[in-house]
C-alpha cells in the first residue's frame, strides 16, 4: 500500500489552492446571520462560482454533474477549501450534501434531470420536511397526510424546525400516505416546490437571536405525483438514505474548521489571562487544548475511512452515527474552552476586538445544537448500539 499522494492528486491540490487564491480576495464578506435572503444571495453565488471552475458536487458523479473525485480529491478539497476559510456551504447544505444525493441514489432519470443541475449551479435552495411537533427522534410517527387524488398528493398537516425554509425553493418532504399500515409502512419522500399554494411558512426565532428555522403550515397542497420519489409507502427506507448522507459525510467539513479554531484558540490563550499567568501557563488547559486536537486527529481519520467506503458502496454506512456522536461532544468541549479562555468577553454577541477575528461565541450556541440536529446523540447512541455492535433493539 502506498499512502502517498500521487502526482494527479497533488495536481489536483495544486490547481485548487491556485484558484482559491486567486477568487477568495475578491469573495464579499458574509451578510449578517439574521438577513436570511442575503445568506441565500451569497451562499449560492459562492456555489456558481464552484460551479463555473468546476469544483460544484465534488463527489457527485460525473453522469450527474459532478465533479467525480476520487475520495482522497475529495479529502483534499475539505482540506483546502477550510483552510483557505473559503464561504461555507450555507443554504445550499440540503441541496447539495443529502437531498440531491438521495435523488442520485433513488430517483427516475427524469427528477434528476430536472433537480440535479438547480442543486449544483446553486439556483435552488432545498429545506427538510421530516420533523413533525410530535415525531422528531420518533420520525416514523409523523402525521402530515397526503390523500391520493388523481395525479396529485393533497397534503395537510404542520413540519417544524425547517433550516432555511423561509428561503428554500423545493423540500424534501415526508408525508403519511397509509394511516393503517403499520408506521414505518406508510410514508411517502416527495419533493414539495415550495411556491405551491397552501404552504405558510412562520420563522422560529432562536436562542442565537435568529431564525434559522421555521414552522411550516400545509393545508391542502397539491404535490404532483411525479414528485414521488421511490414507491409509494416506501418513504422511510427513502428516508434512511437521506440520513446515511445527512449523518455520514454532510458533517466531515466541521472538523478541519474546528481544528483550525482550536489553533485559535491556543493563541487566544497565550494572550488572556488565568489567575496571575498566561492560560497557556496553565497546564489543565494546555492539556485539554492536546487533547481536543487528539480527538480531531481522530476525527479526520473517521472522516477518510468514510469517504473511502462512500464511495465504495454509494451510500454512507451507520459510522456516521459514531463520527456525529463525537463531533457534537467534542465541539461542546472545544467550544466550552472558549467560554473558558474568553470570560467576560463570551457575553458579547461578535465583537471580540483584536482578541480572535473567529465568532467563538456563536460557536459554543451552535455546537449546543449539534446533539440535536440529524437526530440526537441519544438516538445516534441507539444506532451504533443495534446496527453496528449489535446490541438488542430498542423496543
Ligand atoms: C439546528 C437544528 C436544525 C434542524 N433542522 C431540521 C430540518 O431542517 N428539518 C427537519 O425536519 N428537522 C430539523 N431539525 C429537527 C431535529 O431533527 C429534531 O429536533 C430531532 O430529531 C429531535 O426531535 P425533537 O426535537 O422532537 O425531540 P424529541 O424526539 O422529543 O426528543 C426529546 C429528548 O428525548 C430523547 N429521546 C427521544 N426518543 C428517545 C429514544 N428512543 N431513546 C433515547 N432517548 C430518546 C431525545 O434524545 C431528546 O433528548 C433541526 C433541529 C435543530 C436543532
């Protein structure tokens, strides 16, 4: 085995870093978090832009539009892009990293030809309709119904907790399409425009003093049939290929930018004091700063034996549950060291002054998310116990 990179990937590497440094000078700094129309302006612009050079769907296959990167090209473009700092993924995070490989792996030519493209020019902003008020971790209980009528579903009930839905032009939804099967038997994945008359969308205002996500309302709305992606009551297995991707490779990029954060935040320690020294003097600090950039290094070895069996099998594998699981509590611990280092200061929204040009504040509010996002470490906890040790099931 030769584990080093060959010379197309050093190309690659190359060719990527030149580019990144010729476009990122001129990339705008972002929009304010609350201004959501002009995160969706700048998200997608930024996604032309990888569009246009090349780099859009970085590990989609060719056939659909992507780029068709091997997984170390893959590994290297997470690499670079995040240390280059170049624009998150944003509002394109369904679209691109699981509505549209769902639709890679499930959907009729016809759906991919006419979604795949939006996805990837970065025309389209897809949202998630699966959460329901009383079906999060119990998802298979959702109740939003959808009545056959004609070529059409009509579909009635609430979704909550919709990323991006107030800006989002099509969503992956899940509805109730047999309430006498049992639960898991009777959901439907269909794609939902999201200008169909009957939808209304009410922002949720967060702890973070925005509205990342909404409450949807649906009252008879008319989802195509030909919006049905997989058969019929056959939605929840649809659905656990959305998570395999949603859980296994959507989260990857966080560890490079959180190890890039932790850097900062040992300088930061070298610069604030803890009681009559340096932080950096102390030594449980400078430990727990080892320790977190042990987990990381742990964390981008998890990362590489994902991409490579992603790419081998198609579909993710339910180790992604395990690389969710330890991002989300090593996050709350790095990001814990900051309110730590930053006193005072962490009860500023974003003006650190010289201290760190990094939002370690909003940060630490968002990793307190992360146990709860794309399932919560207590269901995460429950996958790795039956699917991958074996562990008897939940009843
Ligand atoms: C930032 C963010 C963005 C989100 N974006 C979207 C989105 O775009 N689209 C979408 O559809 N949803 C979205 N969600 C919703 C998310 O998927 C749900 O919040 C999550 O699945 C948990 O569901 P719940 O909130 O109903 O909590 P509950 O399911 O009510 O859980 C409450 C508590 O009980 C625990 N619990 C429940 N069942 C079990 C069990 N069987 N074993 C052990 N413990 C259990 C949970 O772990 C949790 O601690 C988002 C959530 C967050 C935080």
């Amino acid at each position: 085995m030769d584990l080093r990179f060959t010379k197309t990937e050093l190309a690659f590497r190359d060719e990527l870093r030149a580019w990144l440094d010729d476009v990122l000078p001129s990339v705008p700094s972002p929009p304010s978090a609350t201004d959501y129309q002009a995160a969706r302006a700048y998200d997608t612009a930024w996604q032309r832009r990888l569009f246009d050079a090349g780099y859009a769907g970085i590990n989609w296959p060719k056939e659909f539009g992507g780029r068709g990167a091997t997984p170390t090209e893959h590994l290297i473009y997470i690499e670079e892009t995040e240390r280059a700092r170049a624009p998150y993924v944003g509002a394109n995070f369904v679209g691109l990293l699981h509505a549209g490989p769902t639709l890679i792996v499930e959907a009729t030519d016809e759906q991919r030809t006419k979604h795949l493209p939006g996805i990837l020019r970065g025309d389209d902003v897809w949202c998630q309709g699966f959460s329901e008020p009383n079906a999060g971790s119990d998802l298979a209980g959702l109740q939003c119904r959808a009545i056959r009528d004609g070529d059409h579903y009509v579909v009635t009930g609430q979704k909550i907790w919709t990323s991006n839905g107030q800006i989002a032009d099509y969503c992956e939804m899940l509805v109730r399409t047999d309430v006498e099967a049992p639960k898991h038997r009777g959901i439907t994945w269909v794609i939902m425009p999201m200008d169909l008359p009957g939808i209304e969308v009410r922002p949720i205002k967060t702890a973070h003093g925005n509205s990342e996500f909404s409450e949807m309302f649906l009252d008879e709305v008319r989802i195509p049939v030909e919006n049905r992606v997989g058969a019929e009551n056959d939605g929840w297995r649809v659905a656990m290929v959305t998570f395999s991707f949603e859980r296994g490779t959507a989260f990857l990029s966080e560890v490079i930018a959180a190890a890039e954060d932790l850097r900062d935040l040992a300088e930061i320690s070298k610069r604030v004091l803890s009681k009559s020294a340096t932080a950096w003097e102390d030594h449980e600090i400078r430990r727990e700063i080892g320790r977190l950039q042990a987990d990381y290094d742990a964390m981008w070895a998890m990362t590489k034996r994902m991409v490579s069996q992603a790419q081998r099998t198609g579909v993710p594998g339910p180790g992604g549950s395990v690389f969710k699981l330890f991002l989300a509590d090593v996050q709350k611990r790095a990001t814990a060291l900051g309110y730590q280092l930053l006193g005072r200061m962490s009860l500023a929204f974003d003006d650190l002054g010289e201290l760190s040009h990094i939002d370690h504040v909003g940060k630490r509010i968002y990793t307190l998310t992360l146990s709860i996002a794309a399932g919560t470490s207590q269901i995460q906890r429950n996958i790795v116990a039956e699917r991958i040790l074996g562990l008897p099931k939940e009843r």
